[in-house]
C-alpha cells in the first residue's frame, strides 16, 4: 500500500506543480504584470516561482492552447499580442456563445436567479464608477474584472445550459475585453451599463435579451480592437531566431 501511494504521489506532483504554474503565470498576465507583448523567460519565471523549467513549460503550452501566449521557433514565447483580425473572431465568437446565453437565461431563470443577476449588474455598475478618475489599487481592479466575469457566467449559468457555460468558459470569450482594460487602463463605462442589461434579460422576451446582449458586446468593439494593438507588437513576428540565453 505505502509503494503504491508514493507512486502516485510521483505521478501527481509534476501535475500539481504545472497547475499551479499555469495559475499564477495567468493571473500575472491577467493582473497587466506580463503585459501584452511581453517575452516571457522559462528561465526567468521558474527563478520567480521558484520551481523548475518543466512545469513551467507545462503551463506556458496550456496558456499558449488558450490563446494568452504564443511562441516562435528560436524566437521565444511571449504574452499574446491580439492582431485585429484576432481580436474580431473573438468578438464574433462571444456575440455568439453570450446571445444564446441571454436568451436561455430570458426562457429559463427562476425569480431568485433573475433577482440575483439585478443586484450582480448594479453591483458591478458601483464597482467601475469608484475606479473612474482615480488610481486603483491592482488588487482591486483584478477583483472588478474578476467580478465582471463572473456577472456574464452567472448568465449562462442560470440559463442552465451547463455546455454552454463551460463553452464560454473554455474559448476564452471574455479575456480579451478584460486584458483591454488592463492595458488601456479603461475605468468607465456608461451609466447603468451592466443593471440596464440585467434588467432587459431578467423581464424581457428572449428576443429582447438576446438583442440587448448584443448591443451590449458590441459597445465600443472598434476602440477595444485599435487600442488593444501596441505599437512593436508586429516586428516580433518578423524576429530572427535568437537563442534561448537571450531571453533568460
């Protein structure tokens, strides 16, 4: 019994290691420390979480699956730097995957879950105008757009289409708006943005919803898919090969 528990402890431990590698690599990226464009060290990183090159690379492939990092052969990896045309699929993806979400939600939520969406969107509706013209501490920031996240699962979740939420979850849907405001450092959006939304899904018609989820996604997509770019970001796809010892 006890070789047999220490055979599975070998075999855990690598992947609990990449796990947490691969959080705390995201929440990085996510919380602007790796900003857009960023090269990101295997070297570098292991000495900051002071873990070895493997899981460290485990987690940056898992990142690079899910679109926040990608690589170049002998050039290195980096925090992804969305081209516009990029950008525009994954707007034209989540349209797609929180439209229908709205309108399951509209066909399908209970009164409790209606309820709870309203005080979620005036919630989050105080939590952006407090960050307007000031300088927000990051940790709160972070939790605003974790919050924020949270509003639009909480949609698909109550619909109760579970295959649905976890598509929105898994395709990445909503990070590319939330690594805008991170970088351009937006902190405001019209009044009532998020409880005008809930309102419209928690008492209008599946239609009405679904429209208002539209709009919604839409709001100030073209500013989101200019302001996103950095200027350099394209000169590193046109890199020469360098060694690895020039990103340690």
């Amino acid at each position: 019994m006890e070789t047999q528990v220490r055979r599975q402890t070998r075999r855990t431990a690598p992947d609990t290691l990449a796990r947490r590698a691969y959080e705390q690599i995201r929440e990085r990226i996510l919380r602007g420390v790796y900003r857009l464009g960023a090269p990101l060290s295997r070297r570098r990183i292991a000495r900051e979480l002071r873990m070895s090159n493997l899981p460290i690379s485990e987690a940056l492939q898992r990142l690079e699956q899910e679109g926040l990092v990608e690589s170049k052969p002998r050039v290195g990896t980096r925090v992804r730097a969305p081209s516009a045309e990029y950008t525009r699929e994954r707007y034209i993806l989540r349209e797609a995957l929180e439209s229908q979400a709205a309108r399951e939600f509209a066909e399908r939520a209970g009164p409790e879950q209606r309820i709870e969406l309203q005080r979620m969107g005036a919630h989050l509706d105080r939590l952006y105008a407090s960050c307007a013209g000031v300088k927000a501490e990051q940790d709160f920031l972070y939790s605003v757009h974790t919050y924020h996240m949270n509003f639009h699962l909480w949609v698909a979740e109550a619909g109760g289409c579970h295959l649905l939420r976890a598509a929105i979850e898994r395709e990445q849907v909503l990070i590319p708006n939330w690594l805008f405001d991170t970088v351009a450092e937006r902190r405001t959006l019209p009044p009532g943005f998020h409880s005008n939304l809930a309102l419209v899904l928690a008492t209008g018609s599946p239609k009405e919803a679904e429209a208002a989820m539209w709009a919604h996604i839409r709001y100030d997509v073209e500013s989101v898919v200019e302001s996103i770019q950095a200027p350099g970001f394209d000169q590193w796809r046109r890199s020469k090969p360098v060694s690895e010892r020039t990103h340690a």
